[in-house]
C-alpha cells in the first residue's frame, strides 16, 4: 500500500485515524544504526510499525524489528513518544493516520538483517556517519537524532 507523508504541511488531508506503533534504534557492537529502506514511502527509516490488540508497546517494537529485518532485540530504554498532529500520513485506500508513534533503543540478541519484500525493500547496518546523506522523513531524522544523542533524556511531543 503507497503511503504519502505530510509534515506541518496545510494542504494535508484531515487525519481520520490513530494507530498506536512503535520504532526501534537498533545498534551493533560497532555502532551502526539498523535501518530499513520502506516500500510504502521509499524512504529510510527506523524498523517498527503498528501495535496489535493484545500485544505491550515493547512486545511490538521487538516483533516489528524481527518482522522487518530478521534482528532479533531486546528493548533497553525510551528514545521518546512522538504525536505531532502535524505529521499525517496518507494511505492509498484513503486513511489518513496521525503520527502517534513510541520510539525505543535496543540491542541485537541474533540475527543478521535482511529484507522482508512485504514492507523493506532493505535491511542493513548503516554508519552513523552516512545517515545524514539517505532520505529520512524529517520525523523520522528527529528520532533518529534523539537516538543517537547520548545520556538525552526521552523526546516526548
């Protein structure tokens, strides 16, 4: 499904929806980032994606993270909680999502990234000195950055 991303832009459309999801910065023992490159926007990204019924916040961000990379994690801390209502994103089959979105540092358990053809083009370790050159959606960077800063104190907006 194709995704558009709107960010503080006027011409939006009205979001109709909320899904809690979550996002994961996930580094290596040589401190690269895991990144996917997304089908739906084409950008990259931070793994994760929507909660489901029955599931916590942090049995989401670990399932996501498998899910899309084949990394296995554990969550470690709380990058931040991310709801700007000026973040929608715009759905083929007409939902219109508000950001609302818990992002969550963890560590690599096992695995080795690869991509899942279902919502990653890609799955790779990236270095932290090569993230500013992808295309990241701005929200995306923030957390990324926020990530990346250490002993910061969660993001919450």
């Amino acid at each position: 499904m194709a995704r558009i991303d709107y960010y503080d832009d006027p011409e939006a459309p009205q979001a109709n929806s909320i899904v809690p999801s979550v996002t994961a910065a996930v580094r290596d023992s040589r401190g690269r980032l895991l990144l996917i490159h997304k089908i739906d926007n084409d950008r990259w990204a931070l793994p994760g994606g929507a909660m489901d019924l029955g599931e916590s916040v942090v049995h989401a961000a670990v399932r996501e993270v498998e899910e899309e990379t084949g990394v296995r994690v554990e969550v470690t801390g709380l990058v931040g909680i991310y709801t700007d209502p000026g973040h929608v994103m715009a759905y083929d089959d007409g939902e219109v999502r508000q950001e609302f979105s818990v992002c969550f540092h963890a560590r690599v358990i096992s695995g080795e990234p690869r991509q899942d053809d279902v919502e990653t083009k890609a799955a790779k370790w990236v270095d932290v000195a090569d993230v500013p050159e992808l295309d990241i959606h701005p929200s995306m960077r923030r957390r990324i950055e926020a990530a990346l800063r250490a002993g910061s104190e969660p993001e919450i907006n």
